[in-house]
C-alpha cells in the first residue's frame, strides 16, 4: 500500500479493509476503506486517522511522502472509532501537531482520549486554516451523521472532504469513481452508494437536503469529493450529490419488496399467491427471506421500493423474533415515503400482523390495513385471497407513487 495522488500534492494515505464483513452489524460483502488525506505545503496537513488496526498502514504510507514528525495540523471532521482511534499514534510522533475539531468533536474526543497534552482549535462554519498556498474551510455538519461532524474544503484543489458523507463501504484495487467503474460497473457503484445511504444516512435526509444547499449556496466549486469510506468521486463528483438529493427527497422504485419469515412455511406458502397478485398489477416484486439475508441488505431492499409487505407467522402471540429484530432495526432508521402493509400465518389467537402494524405507527409509516392473516396453512381459497391482498396492495402502491 502507498499513498495515492488526488492532486499535486494531495494524497490519499488511508488503509484498505479487504477482509472487513460485518461493520457493527451492517453486513459488507466488499469490504470497506478507511480514507484519510495528507495535505503537504509549507505546514503539512493530516485529514482524519483511520481505524486503530490500520494505524501502521496509514503511517507507512505517510512516510513515503513526508516524515510524520513534520505533520502541523490534524483536522477531525468525525470522532466515530473507525475515523479517530489511530489518532495517539499519529500525535505521539507529531506532538506539537494542532488537532482542528468542532466543540462537539472535542467534547467526543475526550471520552478516547487525554487531551491535556494536545494543542486543540476549536473550529466552527466558515473558520479557515491557512498553510501556506493552500486554505481549509470548515464547514460543520451535526447530525450528518454523528453530533460532532463536519467536512472541509480546500479550496485551492477544489476538494471537499466529506467523512462518512457520499462514502460506500468498498476495498477496491482503485480509489476513484473512474477505477471502480472500469473494474466493475457504475450499476455495483451505484448499489453501494444505495446499499450506505440505506443502512448509515437514510435517517437524516432533511439534513443531508440542508447540507447540500448551503454547500451550494456557499458556491463552492467541488473538481473531488474525498469520503472517509469507499471510492473517491473525481469523474464525476455531482453524481453523488444528486444520489443524495433523489433519496432524501423520497426517490423508491415502483416495485414492492416482500420481507418475511416463516416457522413452519406457512407463511411462506402465502408469498407466490401475493406475489402474483402484485405481478397481475404491473407492479415489479422481490422476496426477502430474514435469516438467509443480512439485515443489511433487507435494509436496502425495504428502501429501494415504494412499497414493503411484511410477513411475519404468530409465535406465542407476537412477531417471529427474526421479524420483530429487523423492524428494530428499521424503526431507528426513521424510514419515510413508503406505503407498507402486513401478513401472516397463525395459530389460535394470532398477534403478529397487529404487533408489526403497531411498529408501522411508531416509525410514521403510511400502512395499508387491516393486512392479511391466515390460519395455519393457506388452503387453495386462502391463496386466491392471498393474490388479492398482492394485487391490492400493488394497486395502492401504484397511486402512492405518483405522489413522489
Ligand atoms: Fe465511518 Fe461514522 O464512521
């Protein structure tokens, strides 16, 4: 691994995690990068750290540009572990370095780390750093995604350093958007973008539609976009922005995700008959069977689409566990803009349609009811009515769509 030119003078020292399949539950089948910056001019300039495992990496591949000892500045744009957990490393060879962070960066930082012996600037939106021909403006970016967050951007180089900000969780033999694509395809890029914005930043899309206003409204020019995870965007850097801009405004396709479990396939025997019913619609279908699929991926797949069914059998009158995990799941993601309804098979009294309908309410989420319970297994009527249930349900999804 060696440091890799963004610009003359600009350089991507970060560490690739190849190995990496489950990040804190988020499942990724690419593995994932830690991206940091180095910034040499007459003040060497250090962007983010990486995660504590990768620290020799990242100074191996400072020191084949600069010695580390000479790093001034060490700007923080985010305190999350995999982006500061190196950091005692990179201050115990460069003491007199001054870390640049936001109040709530340094109040964060605390918790990791002493401080006391660390020369700490406290920047806000609109404070610069100069370092001699080149200039750092800070913009602070709460809750996009962490309290403390914030990108920079340097403005001579036209790059904006984002953080977790336009990131996807990709080890590639490229860094760039343009590398990527020639090695794989814009489709698998723009899967990832989804797949990250789904899992990490579906939360704060009235945030990221701020952001991304006021970036514009400041009138920055931006030639890169350099995230601390994933590929780096110089091919084409609005592309992301525009990415951003479609799924915080709502942006699904017209298609209907199935997610579910089933016990004794029961429940599993009412999916062909809706998926029919939903098909007979016009109306595009996938199946997502939890516990065969990384709730990661059901995440993405729920946010894809316009409208989910959630299938769920009765198991001591309430959610089958793996069902009710996953709606966890998804109810801290605040999800918006999507019309979803329930089913399931049961036995004696029922309870799961009603409970996953209760979690519906909690999320905000539009809900087409009553859903559809079947007891024990579905007969050949029950499966006329289970195509019904899909055919309808598609049918609302349809005018719900037209909304967007
Ligand atoms: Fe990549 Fe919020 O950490």
């Amino acid at each position: 691994m060696k440091a890799v030119a963004l610009k003359k003078d600009v350089y991507w020292v970060g560490a690739l995690d190849w190995a990496i399949r489950d990040f804190h539950g988020y499942e990724t089948p690419r593995g994932t990068s830690y991206n940091n910056y180095l910034v040499v001019d007459d003040e060497i300039t250090l962007i983010d750290t990486v995660k504590y495992d990768f620290a020799d990496i990242t100074l191996q591949n400072i020191s084949g540009v600069v010695d580390p000892a000479r790093i001034r500045n060490v700007i923080v744009n985010h305190i999350e572990n995999d982006h500061v957990t190196s950091l005692d490393r990179i201050m115990a060879l460069a003491p007199d370095a001054t870390i640049y962070i936001t109040e709530k960066g340094k109040r964060g930082l605390e918790r990791f780390f002493d401080l006391d012996k660390w020369k700490m600037k406290v920047v806000k939106s609109g404070d610069t750093l100069t370092t001699g021909r080149k200039t750092f403006r800070f913009l602070e970016t709460p809750m996009l995604h962490w309290p403390d967050s914030m990108v920079t951007y340097l403005e001579e180089d036209k790059i904006l350093f984002t953080q977790d900000a336009f990131g996807q969780h990709i080890a590639s033999s490229g860094r760039f958007d343009d590398e990527f694509v020639a090695e794989y395809s814009d489709a698998e890029l723009d899967d990832a973008v989804t797949d990250y914005y789904a899992n990490i930043l579906m939360p704060f899309g009235t945030m990221i539609k701020a952001k991304i206003a006021e970036i514009e409204k400041l009138g920055l020019d931006i030639e890169i976009v350099a995230p601390d995870h994933g590929i780096i965007w110089r091919k084409d850097p609005g592309k992301v922005f525009r990415m951003y801009l479609d799924m915080a405004n709502g942006k699904a396709n017209l298609s209907v995700a199935i997610i579910y479990d089933t016990m004794w396939q029961s429940t599993e025997k009412m999916i062909v008959p809706i998926t029919e019913g939903i098909r007979d619609a016009g109306v595009r279908v996938k199946v997502i069977k939890l516990r065969a699929t990384p709730t990661s991926v059901a995440i993405k797949e729920f946010w894809k689409a316009r409208g989910a069914l959630i299938g769920s059998p009765t198991l001591n009158n309430i959610t089958y566990p793996s069902v009710a995990e996953y709606l966890t799941h998804l109810r801290g993601l605040r999800p918006k803009n999507r019309l979803v309804g329930a089913f399931g098979s049961y036995g004696w009294g029922g309870g799961a349609v009603k409970e996953i309908y209760d979690d519906f309410k909690r999320m905000g989420l539009d809900a087409v009811e009553p859903g559809l319970q079947i007891l024990y297994r579905p007969s050949l009527q029950d499966e006329e009515v289970c195509f019904q249930f899909g055919k309808e349900f598609a049918q609302k999804v349809i005018e719900y769509h037209q909304k967007f």
